[in-house]
C-alpha cells in the first residue's frame, strides 16, 4: 500500500508570526493521522515553522531551490542550506516556476538531482494548459514533463520523489479535474515511468493530485486507485480546513 501525502503549498502567503500560530492550531487537529503531513513554506518562514512542528507529525518543505550548493546567485537558496536547517521537502518545477520564472524541464531535472545529492525529497510537479488539454495533448504532455524531469536518475532515487500531477487550469481557479480525469492523468505518469524504471518503481512512486482540493472534494479523489493524496494551495492557508483534508479519511 501506497502512503497518502497530504502537503500544503502555501505560495507566497504568511508571515513567521501567522506559520507559527497555523502550526500551533494545526497540530492537535492531524497528530493522529497515518497520512503523511507536510507544509510547502516560503523561506523566510522555514525556519520559525521547523521549530513549531518539533515534536509533532507535521514535516516541512520548501517551495523551491537553486541547483548549485554555493556560488554566485543573488537571492537564491541552495539545497544544503534547506537541509542544515532541518526542512524535509521541496516542491521543484511548480506551473508557476515555470510560468513567471523560467523554470524548464531541464532547469527542473537539475534541481531534482540536487534534492537528492543532498537528502531532501522533491515533490516534481507537472501538468498541462487548457489549450493543451483541449487539444487533446494532456498525456504526451504530462509524460514529456516527468520523463524530463526525472532523466538519470536511479530507480531507487524515482522511487523516492513524490510527484503532483497539477492541471494548470485547475490551479486557484476553483475548478477540479473529475477523479476520474485525475485518476487517469496519474495513471499515465505511472505507466510512463513503468516503462522507464520498471514495474516496481511504478507501482510504490507516490503521485498526487493538485488544483483546487478542498475538504468538500477530497475524499472523492484520494480514494481513487492511483491518486496518493494532494498537493494543497488556497485551501491549505486555514488550519481547519487543511486538517479536514488530511483527516478525510477519518
Ligand atoms: P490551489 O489548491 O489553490 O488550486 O493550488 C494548487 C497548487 O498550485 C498547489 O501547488
């Protein structure tokens, strides 16, 4: 049995004062869940967050990274600055990495393979347009993207990342792709690196769904067969609702 991975992103939202007061709340609410509970924080808040959720269940990630360990990059963080401090994730590749900041498939496999030099786990996401899923394209597109991301790696290593399969017309937008949709998107990336990396990489690596998950809409797609939880951005900013969502199976 897959793990479920329930991971807020909380984009750029919140002060260190509010991450520590969402913790505070947010703990009670989760610490029985089997799921696996991370906040995706913005840097200036990592810090203030890892102290707040020692000794809870909730792990910590971060939104991004560079892919150099130091160097001469104003304003980046680098992947062994993450780990010192203790931060357990990092989503890499987000759609609006990609959109307003140049991320690309290439920029995004380095990154991955810097998460793991330096023990941090990647949540890779990926996901098609409107105009790309009205052209029918939603699967060449979406295992395009993870084949590219995930390029030489180890089987191991594949094993390990979490990867969000984010339909870009559903980000913020209040609308979800059907389970069934999702589910087959996912189904997709699972086959595609089935064919990659083999049967038995495919069928432990841990494939979310992101795009307006709400605590009204969840459960419909965390049940599905392929989906392994979500990947949570408006609805993971109040701690009672994103607890309803990691707690949906209760
Ligand atoms: P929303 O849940 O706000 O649609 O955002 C999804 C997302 O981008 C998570 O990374």
């Amino acid at each position: 049995m897959r793990k479920k991975i329930i991971a807020g992103n909380w984009k750029m939202n919140k002060l260190p004062n509010e991450a520590i007061n969402f913790i505070d709340k947010l703990a009670p609410l989760v610490k029985d869940t089997e799921n696996e509970v991370v906040l995706c924080v913005p840097y200036i808040d990592l810090f203030y967050s890892l102290l707040s959720a020692q000794g809870t269940n909730i792990k910590i990630g971060a939104q991004n990274m560079h892919f150099e360990e130091n160097g001469a990059y104003t304003g980046e963080i680098a992947p062994n600055m993450l780990k010192a401090i203790g931060v357990e994730y990092v989503i890499i590749g987000h759609s609006e990495r990609r959109q307003y900041f140049n991320e690309t498939d290439a920029s995004v496999n380095k990154k991955v393979k810097a998460a793991f030099a330096n023990d941090l786990k990647p949540i890779v996401c990926v996901g098609e347009t409107l105009q790309e899923r009205e052209a029918g394209k939603t699967e060449e597109i979406i295992t395009q993207q993870i084949a590219l991301a995930l390029e030489g790696l180890m089987p191991e290593q594949v094993q390990n990342t979490v990867i969000a399969y984010e339909p870009i017309w559903a980000i913020g937008t209040g609308k979800t792709a059907t389970s069934e949709d999702a589910n087959n998107a996912i189904k997709a990336i699972r086959d595609k690196i089935c064919q990659i990396y083999g049967q038995n990489v495919s069928k432990s690596v841990i494939i979310q769904y992101g795009g307006s998950v709400k605590s009204t809409n969840c459960q419909e797609l965390f049940t599905m067969t392929d989906i392994d939880g979500g990947l949570i951005g408006g609805a993971s900013l109040d701690p009672e609702e994103f607890a309803k969502i990691v707690n949906y199976d209760k």
